[in-house]
C-alpha cells in the first residue's frame, strides 16, 4: 500500500460510513476538532437522528474544553447518497455499521474498491476480528479496528486492532490519529473475539447477572458495589494494579502469597450463562428497575453531564501519578 496519504494530524475530513450513535459520536467529536464530516447512511430519518445527537452532545464537549464554538457547526457535516462520493471526499473512512460481521466485511469491501491507495479505513467494531473484517478487500493492509467506547464523543479510550494483513504503518497510523482526536489509544498485540475492554467488560457483566440469578442482591445493590466501590478506585489504578497494590509492600506477590487461593475460589468461572427466556426475562425486569421509569435518552444525557468533571478529575490524576515523570495520559 505504502504510507497513508495524509499524515494523521494533517486530516481535515472523515467519512462516516454510519451514522448511528456511535458514528454520531464520532461525528461530534470530529466536529469539535474542526474536521468536516462526510456521512453516508441509508437508514431513514438517520440524518435528522445524527444532527439532533450532535446537538445534544455539544455542551458536553464544551465543557470538556474540547469544542470551543458556542454552537455545533453542522454545516461541516454533509450527508452523502452514494458510498462512493463519501469516500472520495473523504481523507480517511470510519465504519459505524450495526455490529454484523457480514454487513460490515461487505461495506468495508465496498469502501476500498472505491478508495484510493493509501486512504486508510477504520471500523469501530466492537468485537468482530479485523482478519474477518478485511478479508473480502483488494487493500486489506489498510483496514484496522478503531474502536471506541460510547459515548464515543467523550470517552478516551481507543482500541486499535490490527489484522494478519493490516500493514505497520496502518497501525501507527491509527495511533497517531486517535492521539490527534485527544483519545487514548491502546494497541492490542493480536486479535480477539471482543477485542479486550469488552472482554474485560463482559466478564464482570457476567458475575453481575450470576448475582442477580443467584438472588444475591437487589440489581440496584449489585450495580452499587461497582459504583461506589470497584469503579471510583479503578478510574485511577486498573484491576491489575489495583491487585499489585492490595499486596501492600509485597506487591503482586505478596498478594498472591497472602489470598491466592481465595483469588482462585473467586475467579472460578461456574457455569456457562445463556440468555434462556428466564434469564432474559430477569435482566429486562432489572432494567426497568434501575432506570425508575425514565427513558435511556434522559439516562445518557445526565451520563454524559456527569462523565465531564470525573474525566476532567481522571486527566489531571494522570498527570500527577508516580513513575511517569508528570508525562500526561491523554
């Protein structure tokens, strides 16, 4: 393929192939870093949906410090009828489809019979290996997994996935754009079913719904151990690190010395989970009761507000924290 076109802090527009939450996210962020933003989606009414997102999701940006115009400039953002118009106006391409394996390998494959060499392509799938995702393209070498966290406007971080045949400037290229975009890129070092947040996600997801089964807990109890007491420690230290420190001066040994053998008892997977007609059932009962009667849309507005001071607070805890020198995360 050779190098990219563009180098990553010299783009100065993004096709949006999809404009569903995710590809609106992206969108409001692009916008807020003063990049013009191509969009195709044929889905109806999905332009008005992206342009309200994009609204609602400005404050937060501004709050944020990442936007700085009073309003949207939703005149940068330009919808598209063909797939082939987006990408030719477009410096490089991000994928937003439903999370399908078959409807994004063949958008993808669409997307670079139609680029041109060099024109990078990124996919914010949440868990379909990228192997599978460039198989179908004359230029797999371009397409990379750049998958964000919703909402994808505000969260930091990044996952960049490389395929068997994605190239290493590619790669490189992906990180270098998601730090231009203000993320924080992880780069993982072979490909996985659900990438790794998601696997790292799930698994606690999982012993949550155990607990629900289990009746060990109220939903609103089982979602408050996480609130108030994993989440507010893991914003600063991971599980790994949080594990290394609970081992006080021993560090990770001494920690596995003192409680290996409970850690063990405690990580023990049990039972595989399916989602029977039972369990579906329990889980849409558990939502009902979490949300007390208010729509997702008023959820994610008050999420969103919330998120900006605690990602203010994590970005300068970052700054301060020990054996890095003050160098900054983000």
């Amino acid at each position: 393929m050779g190098l990219p076109a563009v180098e990553p802090d010299k783009v100065t527009s993004v096709g949006m192939l999809g404009a569903g939450s995710v590809g609106a996210g992206w969108a409001s962020l692009m916008l807020a870093k003063g990049l013009r933003v191509n969009a195709y989606d044929t889905g109806e009414g999905a332009e008005a949906r992206a342009r309200a997102f994009i609204a609602r999701a400005w404050p937060s940006l501004r709050k944020l410090g990442v936007a700085s115009a009073a309003e949207a400039p939703l005149d940068r953002l330009v919808f598209y009828p063909s797939l082939t118009d987006m990408v030719e106006a477009s410096d490089v391409i991000q994928e937003n489809a439903p999370e399908d394996p078959a409807m994004k390998r063949r958008l993808i494959a669409e997307a670079d019979a139609v680029a041109p060499v060099g024109k990078i392509i990124l996919s914010s799938t949440g868990g379909v290996p990228p192997t599978e995702l460039q198989a179908d393209c004359a230029h797999p070498e371009r397409v990379v997994v750049f998958h964000p966290f919703v909402p994808a406007h505000l969260m930091p971080l990044v996952e960049i996935v490389p395929g068997l045949e994605t190239s290493a400037e590619t790669t490189a290229w992906a990180m270098g754009f998601a730090r231009f975009l203000g993320k924080h890129p992880v780069q993982l070092n072979r490909e996985s079913v659900g990438h790794m947040a998601n696997r790292l996600q799930f698994a606690l997801v999982r012993e949550a719904v155990r607990c629900l089964l289990e009746g060990l807990a109220t939903p609103s109890d089982i979602d408050a151990a996480v609130r108030y007491g994993l989440a507010p420690r893991w914003i600063l230290t991971g599980g790994l690190m949080t594990l290394h420190m609970a081992g006080g001066a021993g560090g990770m040994r001494g920690i596995l010395d003192h409680a290996g053998g409970a850690i063990e008892q405690w990580w023990r997977t049990g039972d595989p989970l399916c989602l029977t007609e039972d369990v579906r059932a329990a889980l849409i009962a558990a939502g009902a009761e979490l949300s007390s009667g208010a729509a997702n849309d008023a959820w994610g507005a008050w999420r969103d507000d919330q998120l900006v001071p605690l990602l203010n607070i994590q970005s300068q805890a970052d700054l301060s924290q020990p054996g890095l020198n003050g160098k900054a995360s983000l």
